[in-house]
C-alpha cells in the first residue's frame, strides 16, 4: 500500500484566523475516491503559516495545508443536507445566547451578600 492511497488533493483554502494560533479553515478538496467535497476544520498553524488578519477569511496558497493541524474537521459532499445542518445551529446559538443574556442580567441584579 502506497502512503499516497488516502490522500487528499486539496484545491482551495481560505482561513479565518481567531486568534494566537488557531483558526478556521474552509477547503475544497477531492479525496482519494476522487469525490469532492467541502471540508471545515478549527486548525492550529505552525510558525510556518503565512501571516492573516484576525478575524477575516484570508485566501491561502493551497500548498500551506502542511503548515497547520487540522484539529477537528468535518467534510461536506454536495448530497450532504448542509443547509438543515446550518439552520440547527444557527437555531442552537440563538439559544445559546439569549441564555447568555439572561444569566448576565441576572448576575447584574444580585446584590453581593456580606
């Protein structure tokens, strides 16, 4: 078995930097079975990343995938149902912060006891 078998040829990358080391990164890619697909991964860079602005999808060499771990990730192939995916979380968030919002409110009205 060859190293190559499973590997995949990566086509586009655009990386969203969130600060320190760590970003997103969304990449076009096609695997070893030749499917395309989408793949979104949080990513960790190395020193030998190129320089990106902090929060703002920066278009990357291709070739800089080596330069960063691709920490969790998950593929997208176009019969994926990525729009019922998308509107979950977007849904799940929404919660998320209007809990957020009401444990601040809360905390601002407890007086502190002595």
């Amino acid at each position: 078995m060859s190293d190559n078998q499973y590997k995949s040829e990566y086509q586009t990358l655009s990386f969203y930097s969130i600060g320190g080391k760590w970003g997103y990164a969304i990449m076009r890619l096609m695997d070893s079975s030749k499917v395309m697909k989408v793949r979104l991964a949080k990513c960790k860079k190395n020193d030998d990343f190129p320089q990106s602005k902090k929060y703002e999808w920066t278009d990357i060499p291709v070739e800089h995938v080596a330069n960063f771990s691709q920490v969790q990730k998950i593929n997208f192939k176009p019969t994926d149902n990525f729009q019922n995916l998308a509107d979950m979380i977007i849904k799940e968030l929404a919660v998320v912060q209007e809990l957020n919002e009401a444990q601040e409110g809360k905390e601002k009205t407890e007086e502190p006891t002595e």
